[in-house]
C-alpha cells in the first residue's frame, strides 16, 4: 500500500502524548488530530493492532468523525480484514459525502477487488 492515509499532522505532540507500548491516549488532553497522528504514525511502523486500539478509544469521544471511520478502514484493509474495510469507508462516506480523499481510497479500495 503506498499511500496509508492522506493526512496533516504534526506527529511530535503526539508521540509526547502516548507510548506505543500501551497505546493508550490521554483523554483530557487529546484531540481528534493527535489520535489520528498516532494512529498514522503506528500504521506506518506496521503497528496496526496499535492503531487500532487508539482508533476505538477515538470512536468513543469522536463518533461523528468520518475521518476516524476512514482511517479504521485503511487499517481493516491493512489486515485484510475487507469486509470490515468495506463498511467503514462507507461509513465515513455518509458522514462526509464530499470528501475527496475519502472517496479515493474508497475507490482504491474498490479496485483490489476483495
């Protein structure tokens, strides 16, 4: 996969926040970005389980945020898990119809076929 997720994000208050180990995230500090940075940052490390763990403790403060649902997609899609992928992109494709790069890799997704 050579495009995880397109996102904007300064990883270094981030990575202050929270430890890989336990990826755990301090809830009265964090916002929706420093989840999505870390997540980021355990997908490209091949941390996945990682991600995913900061990804649910997200969707629990953030549960409108398609950007979540899109980047648990690209983390079901990472484990092969398509099933899944597939019903998280549309997800956040109904929460936000208009974006771009979540239609793209909604369609990229759609591509491989599985």
């Amino acid at each position: 996969m050579k495009r995880i997720l397109k996102v904007s994000f300064i990883l270094i208050p981030a990575l202050a926040l929270m430890s890989c180990s336990g990826a755990a995230v301090k809830k009265e500090e964090s916002s929706f970005g420093d989840y999505a940075a870390y997540s980021l940052y355990c997908l490209q490390q091949n941390m996945t389980e990682d991600a995913l763990v900061v990804l649910r403790e997200a969707e629990q403060k953030y549960p409108r945020k398609a950007e979540l649902y899109n980047n648990l997609a690209v983390c079901y899609e990472k484990k092969g898990e398509y099933a899944l992928a597939g019903e998280y992109y549309q997800k956040a494709l109904s929460l936000s119809p208009s974006s771009t790069h979540i239609r793209k890799n909604y369609e990229r997704f759609k591509t491989l076929g599985k």
